[in-house]
C-alpha cells in the first residue's frame, strides 16, 4: 500500500469540474505502440476480432490527433507502450480486482495497460447488445492518453457506459480535449480541390453540390465543411476511392467547368488523366481514341512539367498552372499559354503585406466554393487570394493580392494522418 | 465454457460466481464514493473492491454524495435514495471520476525521449 501510495498522484483536484483538471499529454513521442497481451485474450471473441476493434479503436484517437499508434506483436513486452487485456477478479498482476459482471468492467493506467473485466458481455461492432467493446476501449485509450472523466454529454469519456446505436465517433469537444494536450494535426498537402456533383431532383432540375478533397501521398480525406471535420473513417487509400489515376503524389486537380464544358483533369509528372464523374473511373482514351494518360505538353502546349500545382479561374476561363516561382495562364478557349506568361508569381499575385508570399514551390492553389476564395497552400500554411468580395469592401486591395498567411489546420480541422498499417481500415 | 446457446452468444451468462455484488446499503456507497474519488480523503485504489479504502464519514459524507448526485444530474439531498443507488450500480470505468488515473503499478520502461518532448518522463 506504501509502495502504491507513492506511485498515485496526490489526492486533491476539483470534484466539481472533472472536465479541465490539470490534465497533460502522457505521452511525448509521436508513435506509439500497442499490444494485446498473448495470455490475457477475451474468451468471448476470437482473437482476431479483438484485435480488429481495438486497431480501430487507436485508428479513431490517430484520426483526431498528431499521434500514430502501430500494433506490435514482436518487441520484449517491456517495450511496449500500452499493454491491453482481458482479465476476470484478480488479473495480470493489478493490485485492482474486478468485481465480476455489472459496475466496473474496464480500467486503464496512466501511461501504461488497459484491463477489461471478463466477466462483462463484451461485444463486437455489429451488435447493438450488451457492452461494446470498441466504445470501452476508446474510452480506455483516452484515459491512457491523458484525458480525465468528464460528465459533458456526448462525451466518449463520460465514467458510465452509455449504451447507443453501435455507430459512434469523437465528438468535437473529446476531438478539442485530446488537441490541447497534443496539438492538432498538421501537414502540406499534394492538392485540394473541390469536387462538384450534379443531380437531378424529383422534378428533374439539376442541382450542384461539391465536396472538398485534400491528397496527401497515397491516402485522401474527403472534407466536410458543414461540420468542419473531415469524414468519419478517412483517410482512405487514394486507389480505393478513385479509379485509373496515380495512387499517389498527385500534383495537381484541374476542373475545367464553363458552359459546354465539363472537364475533370489530375496532373502528376509531365502526364494528364482526365477523370469521368459519371462512371467514377479516369478515361480510357478521348473521343479521337487516343489513350490516356497524355503527354501535359501536348494537351496543354507551353505549360512545363512537373507542375507544382494548378487551378482553373472560372470567370476569366484560364487555367494557372504553377511550377516553382512561375504561373503560366493557359487560355482553355484557345488551347495555348498567354502571350504575356510566364510571369513571376509575385507579380501576378502580389503580396498584401510585405515579404509575406509563399514566392515558389507552393503545394496547392485551391478554390474553395465554401469560401469563394482562393487558398495557396505551402506547406502547413496558407495564403488566401483577394476575392471580388474583399474588393467590394476594401477597394485600395490589390487585384489577386495575397492576405498574409495563417495555418491551414486552424480553417481546415482534423485532417490528420494514420499509421499506415490502418490506412485500409 | 460459459453457456450460451444463439450465434452471437448474446445470451452469453455470466457464470453466477462473478457476478458484482450490487451496491445496496450505505456502506457500499460510502465505499464507491471513496474508490471513485468523490470524498475528501485520499482515495487509495484499493486492492480489491472490498477494499481498505477509508471511507468518508459524518457530513465529509454527505457532501460526497451531494458532489456525486450533482454531477449526475440528481436532486443534491446528500440522502442515499434509489435514483443515486442506480446511478451507482450502472456499468462504468474503474478510473477514478475526478482524477486522472494513476500511473501503472505495471509500467513500462520509459521509451526514448524524442527532444521535443516538453518534459523527461519519470522512471517508474
């Protein structure tokens, strides 16, 4: 009892606010590991379903935080950075002793094991009885990871099992509780772009509605920007979600939309896809029959490769293709570059405040229909394009001038990396 | 093996042994109110449920239970009454409520400190 008496925190804190008691990050490296320990398996499930639900389970606190969490099944167990098991009454060595079915039926400790009662009905994703055990495990993992109880409802980490239909995610505060001891999720993207669906409703008008896409290597998050998140479960693996394109390091998106005209492009070395939207698959050949991929010097004459980024400018009908500290503007009427281009970035689109341009080499040039703006991104930072609507307000701005910079993850949440061991989860 | 009998053993039983003892009468309660860290006194994980944890005696009670009544969105009587029983017999986590839990009997060895690390992790 000494010995335990030295190891637990002081007593103290505040009762009447368990949200915000002093909690810090426990860990400080950026990938951690997990193991479910070999003798303490549940007899409920197999083995492989646990080991399923509690990959998902790490995967849902990665989606939400900077930190990766890997599976390892070969380190010297001392190694490992948290330990899970299955244990009935006295268990694995914990001086804490479970007490059978009913009350307490999961413990974690602080930087280090999550114990699950045996005795409880644990139950795997698709049930909607007894006690889930991906709910308790996230539960547990956010303890591991730092966060306290809390009464906040809607939250994963509320002391009692709240049974719900078995679908359930991070919400936004558990989502902002685990960023203040973690950070958010930082990082440069290969493009973003938004993607415009058209349908037709009951009485046959067509409607448009767009999401927004960021690539990053192989994977991709859809954005959801009513919700200011990404999707549940993203990212996802570029080749599941878009067929016949480079599964990754794309470096550009071009939507060409102007009346007649519907034209989806993706961009990666001196190449060109063209994507249909109807059928969800890049083009095969073009209407003369010749194949895709295309050589970007001949389809887009006088435009260099490989590109930084690009984007197509609706209302001057102009693609700007960037490729270090050039733009080239690329008539799509015409087929060919501007006479007056290449220009300077600098020069085309000026910096507001001094010195603070992205000047070359930025990642992605994305118009965002939820902002009506422009967004140059360079690495975790952005530059948003002066709008026809800032110059309503302010005049004296200059034409395609720069704002000063600010960081994408403070407009853009949650858009964080997984291990790539869960990638296809 | 524990009996059940349809496909995704929902009727799973849990063999009649390891069953919790409810939490029925005020010694219970003083005890869960103890162990998840609603009273005053240092609360010990005990080691076992029916453990040596001290438990709060006198008002240093009663204002525990109004903490945890409170927190439950319960009338705050500081009087042990059926809806506070039942919010004490539902399932839950073992970590205490208002605290964050402790650092592992068990604990691993520190791993490597990557520089950034704000501070040097203690030895266990």
């Amino acid at each position: 009892k000494r010995f335990l008496q030295m190891l637990l925190p002081k007593a103290g804190g505040q009762h009447e606010d368990a949200t915000d008691t002093g909690t810090s990050r426990a860990f400080s490296k950026k990938t951690l590991t997990w193991r479910l320990v070999g003798e303490a398996y549940s007899s409920q499930l197999s083995v492989d379903e646990q080991r399923y639900i509690f990959r998902l389970a790490f995967r849902m606190w990665s989606e939400v935080t900077p930190l990766d969490f890997r599976e390892d099944l070969t380190a010297p167990g001392a190694t490992v950075d948290i330990k899970l098991g299955f244990g009935r009454g006295r268990h694995l060595g914990c001086p804490r002793v479970f007490d059978g079915s009913g009350q307490e039926f999961a413990h974690a400790w602080r930087l280090g094991d999550i114990h699950f009662d045996d005795d409880e009905h644990f139950t795997p994703l698709s049930s909607d009885t007894g006690i889930s055990l991906l709910k308790v495990a996230v539960h547990e993992i956010g303890h591991v990871l730092g966060l306290p109880h809390t009464y906040r409802v809607g939250s994963i980490m509320q002391p009692n099992y709240i049974p719900q239909d078995p679908v359930f995610e991070l919400d936004w505060s558990d989502r902002k509780a685990i960023q203040r001891l973690y950070g958010s999720c930082e990082g440069s993207f290969d493009t973003a772009f938004d993607w415009i669906h058209k349908e037709k409703n009951q009485y046959g008008e067509v409607r448009v509605r767009f999401n927004t896409y960021f690539f990053r290597n192989s994977w991709y998050w859809l954005y959801e920007n009513r919700n200011n998140r990404t999707r549940y479960g993203d990212p996802l693996q570029i080749l599941t979600g878009w067929h016949g394109i480079p599964p990754q390091n794309i470096d550009a998106f071009v939507h060409v939309w102007s009346r007649g005209r519907d034209e989806r492009y993706f961009f990666k070395g001196n190449q060109y896809w063209r994507y249909d939207s109807e059928k969800d698959q890049a083009y095969m050949e073009d209407e003369q029959g010749r194949g895709y991929p295309k050589l970007i010097s001949e389809g887009f004459p006088g435009v260099p490769s490989s590109l930084d980024t690009a984007f197509y400018e609706r209302r001057q009908q102009l693609i700007y293709f960037f490729k270090e500290s050039l733009v080239f503007a690329f008539d799509v009427n015409r087929n060919q570059v501007l006479n007056s281009y290449p220009k300077k970035m600098t020069q085309v689109f000026p910096a507001i405040m001094p010195q603070n341009h992205p000047f070359r080499n930025i990642d992605s040039a994305y118009y965002s229909y939820a902002h009506n703006s422009i967004f140059f991104f360079k690495g975790n930072v952005y530059w948003k394009v002066v709008s026809d609507k800032d110059r309503r307000q302010s005049s004296r701005l200059p034409f395609n001038g720069l704002f000063p910079k600010k960081s994408i993850s403070e407009k853009w949440f949650d858009v964080c990396d997984v291990h790539m061991s869960t990638l296809n989860m | 093996e524990r009996l059940f009998h349809s496909r995704d053993r929902s009727d799973l039983e849990p063999s009649p042994l390891s069953r919790a003892k409810p939490i029925a009468d005020l010694h219970a309660a003083q005890r869960f109110l103890s162990r998840y860290g609603w009273s005053e006194v240092p609360s010990v994980w005990g080691t076992s449920p029916q453990g040596s944890a001290e438990a709060p005696v006198g008002s240093t009670l009663a204002q525990a239970m109004r903490r945890f009544q409170r927190a439950n969105s319960l009338p705050a009587s500081g009087k042990l009454d059926s809806p506070t029983l039942a919010a004490m017999n539902r399932p839950r986590c073992g970590v205490p409520d208002t605290r964050l839990p402790p650092q592992s009997a068990l604990s691993t060895p520190p791993a490597p400190i990557i520089p950034y690390s704000p501070r040097p992790r203690s030895r266990p």
